[in-house]
C-alpha cells in the first residue's frame, strides 16, 4: 500500500518547515548563491553563512584541504557581517517561501546578546543558530561550547535579547555532549543542532609543514557521520527540545538514519559543495521512502530506533 500524499513538515522549537531538510551553515553562502542551482523554495529552510557583528576577513590561506571521505575547512569564519546581511541579502531571501535562521558567532557573551538584539527587530528572520564553538576571549581563548556553564551563559544573554526561536549549535570537540545539552536546555534553548566539525589537521610530508594555513581545521563530510549520529542519539535520549542531525549527509537513507535515531531535521552541509542539487534529490528521497513504505507523517519516524 502506498501513502500518496505523505507529510514531510516538522516543527523546530516553533519553526514550522515544510521538510525537515535545511542547509547547514558555512555550506550554502548566504542563500541567494544557489537561487540559480535550487529551488529555494523547496527547502525545509536556509541557514545562512554564520555572521559576526562586524565584517570578518577569516584565516590566512591554505583553508581547505581534502580528506579521504571528507574535508578540512579554516575558513575562519568569513562573513560580510550582520548589518551588511540585513541591507544586502535578507531582501532577496525574503521572497522565498522558506524560513531564514541566521547562524551567529562571538567571542564574548556580550557581543552574542547584541547579535540577537539585532536579529530580533527583523520579521523576515524565523530563528537564530547559536553556533558555540568559537573562542571566548574572556577565558583565554577556549571555546564556549566546551564548558557547559560558559554555553548556558551564551544562551542566557541571548535570550533575554530575542524572542525568536533560538537554536544551539553544539560541538563535538567535548567530554560529555549530553551535559552541554542539557544545560543549554535549561538555559532558554528552544532546540540544538550537532555536530559542527571535529578538530583535526593534516601535514604536507615535503614541506614537512600543516597544509592548512591556521595548522588545525573542522573535519566534516561522510567520516564524522558515524560520530554525528551517534551524539545525536544521545542527545535526543536526554533533552525534551528538538534536535537537529549534521553531518556527513549526503542522501535520504543518512537523513532516515538520524531521525531514527531521534533528529526531527537534520542540516545538509558539505555534500553541497560535491552536488549543489543534494538537497533537492535528498527531498524526492524522503518523498519516495514514505509512499513506498506506508509512512504518512515524516514525524511518525522520529526516535523509533529500537532494540537499544
């Protein structure tokens, strides 16, 4: 039997989406550079290139360097900054019928607020992405998202700026990402997405040198896909807001695997810099899966696995 007209919306933290498909930041520019390559209003929802307060120049070149089923970026975080976005490509974006969150990135508590409090004054912005794993300068560098108390601040400032739904972006360079989640939770996190990248590096053996020009960079593609899912099932198993699956997507049967594992959407990431139509095939998959297996709402399938 076939379920013709299956049902592919979820519901982030009060972000409705008509798929939970979404494009993960740092991976799909600012949006409007794929308007000729996908159709945007397809998508589940865009999440746009992280962005500071002010305009970031990033790392020095070499910044990305290819992996065996995967890549290493330094990119350093690049962006064109807030206000920049807000007059120059939010326009453009609001004519598409898909939800924008916008991802943001600091290195003091203070600077996030700020962020958000700008973000909160634009209705054209469904929600923001709190990406955490950036260096706070006030505690010698080390990154929010490795000190639960130092993440739950973070989200604390951050929400008594905005309204908005608000996601946390969390890193896997940690001991114990449950804590993280659990905290961030607790602190005003309306869902958390995971995992950004994995710290890792690679060396030229002639030169004897790193190939990256900042020495370390973010691991991502098909080789954390294995670590990714399995945070993901631990983080759903501990926190009651929605969790969004990242890493090393790259087809329906990878998306499948985390909502079973408990992701109610998941971010498509590095796959499209290898085929800028993924997200789109990605689509047509979960459609096809669905009618073919009697599936009538997408949700029914979330956290299902079993014989844990």
């Amino acid at each position: 039997m076939l379920s013709e007209n299956p049902d592919l919306a979820v519901d982030i933290g009060g972000i409705c989406l008509k798929n939970p498909v979404l494009t993960a930041s740092g991976t799909f520019g600012y949006g409007v550079e794929f308007e000729e390559l996908v159709d945007l209003n397809r998508l589940g929802g865009i999440i746009v290139k992280g962005l500071s307060l002010s305009p970031a120049a990033g790392n020095p070149p070499p910044r990305i360097v290819e992996t065996a089923s995967g890549m290493l970026n330094a990119i350093g975080l690049e962006n064109i900054g807030i206000d920049a976005f807000i007059r120059d490509k939010l326009p453009r974006l609001s004519g598409y019928e898909t939800p924008v969150i916008v991802n943001t990135y600091a290195t003091t508590e203070e600077a996030y607020a700020e962020l958000a409090a700008r973000i909160d004054r634009e209705d054209q912005i469904a929600g923001i992405e709190v990406n955490i794993s950036c260096p706070n300068v006030k505690a010698g560098g080390s990154a929010f998202g490795v000190d639960p108390q130092a993440a739950g601040r973070v989200v604390t400032a951050v929400r008594r700026n905005t309204k908005k739904p608000l996601i946390v972006k969390l890193s896997p360079n940690v001991t114990d990402i449950v804590c993280v989640a659990r905290r961030v939770e607790d602190s005003g996190a309306d869902a958390v997405s995971l995992i950004n990248t994995i710290t890792g590096m690679a060396v030229d053996i002639h030169t004897r040198r790193p190939k990256l020009g900042n020495v370390t960079g973010g691991l991502s593609g098909p080789a954390i896909k294995p670590v990714a899912l399995r945070m993901v099932w631990q983080v759903a198993e501990a926190v009651k807001i929605p969790v969004i699956g990242i890493g090393g997507i790259l087809s329906a049967e990878d998306v499948l695997e985390f909502m079973i594992a408990g992701a109610t959407a998941v971010e498509i990431g590095t796959a499209n810099f290898a085929n800028p139509q993924v997200t789109m095939e990605i689509i047509d998959g979960l459609v096809q899966y669905m009618k073919t297996n009697n599936v009538e709402r997408i949700q029914d399938i979330v956290k299902t696995l079993t014989n844990c």
